[in-house]
C-alpha cells in the first residue's frame, strides 16, 4: 500500500491522514497522536515554526470522537489581551467600549469539538489563569457577565517557543503549563529528519502540480543533494514553498534547483545565509570566522560571555592604544559612555591605568 493512500486506525503507527513522513520521528508521532487522540487528555504540540503543529492539531480532533463537532482555531499571538479575551470567552453588549452586541466566544462555539490554541505563550497572565480554569472545571464567564458557563471543549495547544523557558522567565504559570503539558507532541525540525526530504518534496509537487491543474515538473536525482543539503530553517513550510514554485516554474520541464532559487549544493554547504555576501577579508567575514573559532574552542556555557568579552576588551585596548590612552577621545571614537567606558578599563584591572590615567 502506498504510504499516501488513507489508512485504517486498525494501524497504530499508520501514517496520519495527510501527514508524510516514513522515519523514526514521524512514525512515534503518529504512534503517539493515535494513541492519545481518542481520550480527553490536553495535548500540546511543540516545534520551530513550519513543522507541521497545525497539521497534528488537527489529525488529532480528526482522528478523536469529536470528529463530527467543531474544530476552531485561535491564534492567541495575533490579538491583544482584550480582544483575545472576548475572542475566547465572548462578551456581553455593553461590557466595553464596542461591545454593541454580545458575542458568542470561541471555548462555546468549539463546543462537543476541539479548540486549537496556537502560540499559546503568547498568552497573558490575567488569560492564562481563566484558560487554567477552564482546564480544570470546564466553566468561565463572558466578559461583562457573572452567569457561569460549562463547556466540553477538547483544548489542543501548540508552541514553538520552549514553555520550560518561560516558565522559568515568570512569563508562563507553571500550574497551566503541567495542566497543558499532559501529553506532549515535540516536531523535530526537518534537518533533524532529513530522510524525510524527498517523500515530502514528491508530496508537495503533486499537490501543487493538482491545485494549479497542471503536470508536476518531472523528477530528477540531480535534485536530491540539493534538497538533503539545504538546512531548512523555514521546516517543511519552507520546503513546501519552493516546490510549489517549482511547479510554476519548472512547467512542462524537469526540477530545476537553479530556477526555483534552491542553492546549489556547493554554495550551501555548511555557510550560512549572509556569507554569499561576504568576500575575503571583508568585516562580516572576519567576525564570521572569529566566531566559529570560538565555537570551536571554548566551553559551553561561556560561549556568549567569553566570546563577546573577548572582542570587546580587545577592542576597546586598540582604540585606547590609538587614543594614546586619552579615554575621553576613546569613548567618543568607540561611541560609548565616558563612565561605561572607565568601568570596563578598570574591570579588566591590570589593563587600566589609573594611575597614569588621561582624561
Ligand atoms: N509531515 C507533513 N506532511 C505533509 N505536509 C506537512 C507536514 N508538515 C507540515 N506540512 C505542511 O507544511 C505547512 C506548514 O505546516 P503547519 O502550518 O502545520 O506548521 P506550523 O508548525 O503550525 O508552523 P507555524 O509555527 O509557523 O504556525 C502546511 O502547509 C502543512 O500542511
Ligand atoms: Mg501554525
């Protein structure tokens, strides 16, 4: 049977509707989508940004016996605390400046289905703690109004920054995150899963080459370097836009990196984006190159200290040498603050020169 064609749950670690992926990392995830989708259990999907979260957060109702209520979708990132409040929990006519009629939120509009939270950490902190309590007993308020209301809503949350983080930051409350965290579903990003490429990439022209109605661009093996030494920094959304533009392209032809503005496997390889821009010896190369020596030779942790430390001190030592030591001329041609600058010099101790000091 073709990996694409669609597949009895009889299988549980079958591929989910509309989802590729044949390696290990996907066939845990539909594994474990399969497994948890049928039960109540909150599940929050993590990963950079294109890896599929809405996709799983989708499969996950699909595939859950809610299928049949409704899927709503809200990206908790894109409004304001007030808007996302009366967007989630409805308001009442009259409740603000606005309000000319009452409106019905999104947690009572999902309800017998799913409700699809995406950048939850976006959340604020007064929001966070009626989503916490709609979590725990199934009831809020519309904002303007006292009358409770129970809901049963499937919640499904999604995040591509690390929750752990900001929780430790204070921006997160770390009972929501336990209470959202009951399963988690982590999406490696594609250049951890890189036998993953080609399928999806097939995937995509045909989808693409069907949605236009025209031939998909024919395959050549020349292509597949290419695709597997590209980094992804975009995931599979990214891959998905170049083949998309391959279909428009490369029309009637065969799959040409080159048209579809792929970097060829030469250019690519292990420099980043800018350094196409760089030349030999110019300033971005030279940085360049100091920080990968640092990368290389200092320990983790003191990476960011040691390394910025470094550079600063040397440079501020060269500019106070040219000065001839005069820090009110070196804070000037450095651009820093006189006093930030005299700080510096004394903490780097021995390299100050007190008692010699011109101002
Ligand atoms: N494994 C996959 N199989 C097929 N299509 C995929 C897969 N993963 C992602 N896609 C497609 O890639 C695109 C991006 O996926 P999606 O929108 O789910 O990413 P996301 O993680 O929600 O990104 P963001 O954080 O930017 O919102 C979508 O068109 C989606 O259908
Ligand atoms: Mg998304």
């Amino acid at each position: 049977m073709s990996k694409f064609q669609p597949v009895t749950s009889a299988d549980p670690n079958a591929p989910l509707p509309g989802v590729v992926g044949t390696g290990s990392a996907m066939t845990e995830i539909f594994r474990l989508v399969r497994r948890v989708a049928p039960t109540q259990a909150t599940v929050l999907v993590v990963g950079e940004t294109g890896t599929g979260k809405e996709l799983i957060a989708r499969s996950v109702h699909v595939l859950s016996n809610r299928a049949d209520g409704p899927y709503v979708r809200v990206n908790c990132g894109a409004l304001n605390e007030s808007l996302l409040e009366s967007e989630l929990f409805g308001h009442i006519k009259g409740a603000f400046t606005g309000a000319i009629e009452n409106k019905t939120g999104r947690f009572e509009a999902a309800h017998g289905g799913t409700i699809f939270l995406d950048e939850i950490s976006s959340m604020s902190p007064k929001l966070q703690v009626k989503l916490l309590r709609v979590l725990q007993e199934n009831e809020f308020e519309r904002v303007g109004e006292s009358k409770t209301i129970r809901v049963d809503t499937r919640v499904v949350a999604a995040t591509n920054q690390l929750l752990e983080d900001e929780v430790e930051a204070g921006n997160f409350r770390d009972d929501l995150y336990y209470r959202l965290n009951v399963v988690p579903v982590y999406l490696p990003p594609l250049r951890e899963r890189k036998g993953d490429i080609i399928d999806l990439a097939r995937h995509f022209l045909k989808r693409h080459a069907d949605i236009n109605k025209v031939e998909a661009p024919e395959w050549t093996a020349a292509i597949e370097p290419v695709l597997m030494a590209h980094d992804w920094p975009g995931n599979v959304r990214e891959l998905e836009n170049y083949m998309a533009r391959a279909v428009v392209l490369c029309r009637g032809g065969t799959l040409d990196a080159h048209a579809i503005g792929l970097p060829g496997r030469s250019e690519r390889r292990y420099k980043p984006a800018a350094s196409s821009k760089g030349r030999p010896g110019d300033l971005p190369t030279l940085v360049r190159q100091i920080v990968r020596m640092g990368i290389q030779s200092l320990p983790d942790g003191a990476l960011h200290d040691r390394l910025v430390g470094d550079v600063e001190r040397e440079l501020i030592e060269q500019v106070m040498s040219d000065c001839e030591q005069v820090q009110v001329k070196a804070a000037q041609k450095l651009g820093i603050n006189r006093n930030t600058l005299h700080k510096k010099l004394s903490d780097y101790g021995d390299h100050a020169t007190p008692a010699a000091e011109k101002v």
